[in-house]
C-alpha cells in the first residue's frame, strides 16, 4: 500500500486548495475526487463567487478575507490565470437589515474603505437599480468575484506541479483511522494509507463524516441568467467596466444576490437567491429549473432591477451545505488528531477558497494554525444539539 504525508479526500473548492498548500510545504500528496476538475455537480461551478470584505455575517471573517485577496493574487500567478475582478460591490438593505447594518458595522470596526449611499445616491450612479426610497446601501470598491471552475483547475494544476498525486473519477468509499495514528483510505479502485488525512467532501460530507452527526442541510440552489432591456439601460451599465457585484435586503426580503455581465451582452444577467434552498440528496439532485422557479425569481428580482424584463437565458443548480449558525466548519476531527475537516460552507465559502487551503495544510502538518478560526470550531454547542444549552459563564 502507498503511504503518503497527507491524503486530501475531495479536490473540489477547499480540498483542491489544500493539496496545492500542502506540496507548496513539500508534503507528499494524494488527492482522490469522485469528478473531473472544474465539474458541476458540486458547489463549484456557475461561473463566478462574489468576494467582498464588509462582512456582514460577522467582522471576525474580515482577518480571514484579507488572507484569502493575497492568496487570490499568489494564485492567479502561480497559474497564469485570470481568477479575480475587482469591479467593487454593493450591499442593499433597508437602514435595520443586516446586509447594510452589519456590512457597515464590519468597515467601520475593520477600517475597510466604503461609502454609504442613500436611495438616491444608488440610482444615480448605478441606473440598472431602483431600490426602495428608505434604502441604504455600502458600496466598497474592493469586492467583485472570482472564477470558482478556473480556481479548482489552477489549484489543481499548480499542485501537481509541484508535486501532488491527484487521482480524479475516483471516489473514496471509506476511510479509517490506523492503531499506529495514521489513516487508511479506500476507493473502486484501491487502498491508499498516509500520516494525516484532510476530509473536504462539500455536501458529500454527511456520508463521509456520519460518525459526527453534524446537522448539515444540503440544499439545492439555483442560479438564473436573464436578458435585461437594453433600450431602457445600455450594455455597459450593466457590464463589469461599471456594475458592481451586489446583496439586497429591503423589509424582510429574502436576500439577493448577484453579479455584473461578465462575458458579454448574450450571456444574462446573473443572480440567485441567497439562502433557503430545497433539502437534497446530492447524489439524487433535480437539476432540471421550472419555468415557475424563474418567475418568482425574476418578479423578486424586478424590485430592485426593473429593466430585467427579458427571458431567461440559462438557470443551473448548485449545493449548498448549510450549518444551524451559518459559520464554517473547520478544525481537527473531534476524535482523531490526524484527521481535519473542512466542510458546511454555507454558500459562502468560496471567497475564502486559498486561506482555507492555507489552514488545512497548517493543521495537517502542525496540527493547529495561527489564521483565527474560533468561530468555525466542529465542537461548538450548535454542531451537537444533543448536549444541550451550554451552562451559563458565572458572572
Ligand atoms: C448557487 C451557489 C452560489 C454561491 N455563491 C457564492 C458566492 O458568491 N461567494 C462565495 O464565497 N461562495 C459562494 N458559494 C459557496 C461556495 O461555492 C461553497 O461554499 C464552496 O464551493 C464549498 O467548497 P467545498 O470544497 O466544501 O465543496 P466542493 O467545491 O463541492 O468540493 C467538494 C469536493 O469533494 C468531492 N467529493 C465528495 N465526496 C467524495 C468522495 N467520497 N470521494 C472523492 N471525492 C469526493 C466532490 O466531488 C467535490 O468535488 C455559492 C455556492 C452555490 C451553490
């Protein structure tokens, strides 16, 4: 049996990060993965992830942001490829939603560079959008978004180069820890042993991590690509040179989320609805859109774009994996050191794809990493609802 320093179990968004940060750091690498590089079956595909740094969901990411744009730049060179555009990013929200308070509240406490922009200030600058008239918005220049396809087969590709063993249409059946504290890992097609063992299955990863029970939803989401009106608003106003990416919220509204034209004026106009997916089996997903799912999308979407009237050009399917806080998971396996994981992204992710490679290859080789990852702990009471409410801290 081949023994390896580490085995990376999943090459998609996070695992395809670590197998390139771990040969960066001279490990031997084996990498397996069910699909090809850059598949759509997963979570990765689509065509573009928007990355953004005024985080709403909690200013603790931003220290983790900051990592992941150096490591998008580190990438794009080592590849030669055109993973990052900043054509900046605007979040929407009535002045209480948490897209604009919680948005604001990450730059201020970060220093990160933003403005605030009223109702008006909006649609004067960015005429495709006619938000609600008590509307508040954070625009920050230093967002836009990233290829997730192009990223999986950089990674890919860069660490072969430097020398990991990548074995695609593989897919792992089981994996177990050894008595002598290595790991031991079984495909179709062989068994393979290592030192360590990184587990970063996407929505694969109720199978692949029964043993922890974690209450992960997998959910099937759905991306839309419409034509908007060209008379009412040209081309270029809604092309990346002068669109930014976006999040809208306005009075209890499911959140919004999309992006600028990024390939030309025949390919839509993107966009999705940012949480609550239909629960799925991710190897029994539904890929086909109804017509009735596009209209409720494109009438949600008209409240802030009302010159998206056009058809449908293209709708997809994509996985999320969402825990009950929407915060990562990522950490040690529980119950064997050797063993980390990485998993319940929770459709934001992908924005953090090279710091979260970074830290899978701390924690494999070191065993713990200095990037701040409290928040993301795979012991938090949230993950085990079985033990209960912690006790309260004496005061
Ligand atoms: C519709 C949609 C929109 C999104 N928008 C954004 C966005 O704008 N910004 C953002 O930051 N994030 C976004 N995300 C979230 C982001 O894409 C995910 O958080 C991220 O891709 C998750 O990475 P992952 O490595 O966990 O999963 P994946 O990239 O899916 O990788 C997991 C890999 O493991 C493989 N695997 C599973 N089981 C096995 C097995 N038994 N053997 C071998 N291989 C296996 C899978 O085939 C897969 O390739 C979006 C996601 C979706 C679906």
């Amino acid at each position: 049996m081949d023994a390896y320093d580490v085995i990376v179990l999943g090459v998609g968004s996070m695992g395809g990060a670590a197998c390139n940060a771990l040969a960066e750091r001279g490990a031997s690498v084996l990498g397996l993965e069910t699909y090809q590089p850059g598949h759509d079956q997963g979570s990765a595909h689509g065509g573009s992830r928007i990355v953004r740094q005024s985080y709403f969901e909690d200013p603790a990411y931003v220290p983790l942001l900051r990592s992941a744009y150096d490591g998008w730049r580190r990438l794009e060179e080592e590849s030669g490829r055109d993973l990052l555009t900043l054509c900046g990013g605007i979040y929407v929200g009535d002045p209480a939603s948490v897209t604009f308070t919680g948005s604001r509240d990450a730059a201020v406490q970060h220093g990160l560079d933003h403005e605030i922009l009223d109702a008006a200030q909006i649609r004067a600058r960015f005429p495709t959008m006619d938000p609600a008239d008590d509307a508040m918005a954070v625009y920050e220049a230093n967002a836009g978004y990233v290829r997730p396809e192009e990223t999986t087969i950089a990674n890919a590709e860069v660490a072969v180069r430097k020398g990991a063993a990548l074995r695609f249409g593989e897919r792992v059946l089981r994996w177990s820890a050894t008595p002598d504290g290595g790991v031991e890992v079984e495909t179709g097609q062989g068994r393979y042993g290592a030192d360590r063992l990184v587990i970063a299955p996407g929505a694969w990863a109720p199978q692949l991590l029964a043993d922890l029970a974690l209450p992960l939803s997998i959910e099937r989401m759905v991306f839309h690509w419409f034509t908007p009106d060209f008379a009412a608003v040209p081309y270029e106003r809604w092309s990346e040179e002068e669109h930014p990416v976006y999040i809208e919220e306005t009075h209890g509204n499911q959140q919004i989320y999309g992006f600028p034209m990024t390939d030309g004026p025949e390919r839509g106009f993107k966009l999705g609805f940012f949480r609550l997916g239909t629960p799925t089996d991710p190897d029994d997903v539904d890929r086909v859109v109804r017509d009735e799912e596009s209209t409720v999308m494109q009438e949600r979407a008209r409240q802030l774009f009302p010159h998206l009237s056009g058809p449908v050009v293209q709708a997809k399917t994509c996985l999320y994996s969402v825990t009950p806080d929407e915060h990562f998971v990522i950490g040690a396996h529980p119950a064997y050191e050797q063993v980390a994981i990485a998993c319940g992204f929770s459709g934001h992710g992908f924005k953090f794809v090279p710091v979260v490679g970074e830290i899978l290859a701390d924690l494999a080789t070191t065993g713990s990493t200095t990037h701040p990852i409290g928040l993301f702990d795979p012991t938090r009471g949230v993950l085990h609802p079985e033990r209960g409410e912690p006790e309260p801290l004496p005061s």
